[in-house]
C-alpha cells in the first residue's frame, strides 16, 4: 500500500504541476487546464485515504493481530498525531476535488467563483497546512529538527513546503468582485507549480526502494 500511496500522490501532483506550468493555459485553454487540476486531484484523493488506511490498522499490526479480520476502516485515535495528520489530509484532498471541479464550470460570476471555488480551495490548503505540520512533528519529535540523512525528514519536508505553496497560491487566487479575476494570477501559478513539484518529489521519495534502506 505504501508504493501506491507514494506513486499517487506523484501521479497527481505531476497533473498540479502542469497544470500550474506557464504556457500550458494558453496552449490547451481554460477549460483542458481545469480539468487537468481535477484529474490530478483524484490520485491525490486516493492516496490520502490509503495513507489513512495504513494510519488506522498500524496498532493492529504492531499489536501482532496482523489478520484479516483486523483490517479497520475506521478509528478514533485522537491520542495520534500520525491518525490526526491523515485525517485532516484526506479532508483537505475532498475539498480540493470540490474546488477543482467547480472550476471548470466556466459560466459561474465572481461571488459563485468564491463560494465554490476559491473557500474548498483555501479550506483545503489549511487542512494540508495542518497535516504536514503534525506529520512534521511526528518525524521531527518537536516543532524543528535539522536531520538531512533522514529520508521521512525530508519527505516531511517537502510535504511542508508544498503545503505552503499551496497556501500561498490559495490565497492569492481570490476572485476579485468587479472582475472575476484572481488578485495574483502570477502568484497563484507560481504556488501551485511550487508546491506540486514538492509534492512530486515527497511521493517519489515515499516509493519503498526509495526508502526501504532508511530507518525513519
């Protein structure tokens, strides 16, 4: 599960990435460029919720149940950093597939941009705002840490930084009313080129031969 878990989120942060690459609106148009963030939101969907699929059964794995019928769903473990930072991440992927679905419709007016688009938009970023913080903990034992031989340090890392670029393109996308258009569409393609690249490289890194030689 953990090869797919990585693989996907690359898969869907390379769709982000393109998506965010200058040249590539106007060489498909607005609506091929939106539908680009909408695939790539799916595997980023996916991958969150098998990654909170490994959080949840870890204690049954570590406990030597191991079994089939073991396997859980869902759990209450608010004592777990680790179960916290999945959930808040597979939440803040549901809005991203809100917010790049509402995007391709490119009939909705300035207020209905913001409603539907740009709120699960930045809804989201704060959700991986706060996920990769907590994992961040969880690797770093504490708010900081300086560990560059770690490879879940700098997959948390990246899953950090990435977060902040989404943020960043989060809000700078906001509608302005009498327009329509994003307050800062440079900054806006900037953020979310940035942290899509971040994102790519952090799934890479989470592929087991990348990782299977470290210790955490």
């Amino acid at each position: 599960m953990g090869w797919w878990v990585g693989a996907l989120f690359a898969f869907g942060a390379a769709f982000f990435a393109l998506g965010a690459m200058p040249g590539y609106v106007r060489l498909v148009g607005n609506e091929i460029d939106a539908l680009t963030f909408f695939i790539g939101s799916i595997p980023f969907t996916t991958a969150a919720f098998l990654q909170y699929l490994q959080t949840a059964n870890a204690r049954a794995r570590t406990e030597g149940a191991g079994g089939a019928e073991h396997f859980r769903v869902l759990t209450w473990e608010p004592r777990s950093i680790d179960w916290w930072a999945s959930v808040v991440q597979f939440i803040g992927t549901l809005f991203f597939n809100a917010s790049t679905f509402w995007a391709m419709h490119t009939s909705l007016s300035a207020t209905q941009v913001d409603k539907l688009v740009w709120r699960p938009d930045i809804y989201g970023s704060t959700c991986f705002l706060i996920a990769s913080f907590l994992a961040w903990v969880s690797v770093s034992h504490g708010p900081w840490s300086w560990r560059p031989g770690s490879m879940s340090w700098w997959i948390s890392a990246l899953n950090m930084l990435g977060s902040i670029g989404f943020s960043i393109s989060a809000l700078a996308a906001y509608a302005v009313p009498t327009g329509g258009e994003a307050a800062n569409v440079m900054l806006v393609n900037l953020g979310t080129f940035f942290g899509a690249l971040c994102f790519l490289a952090g799934g890479l890194l989470l592929l087991p031969e990348r990782t299977r030689a470290d210790g955490g």
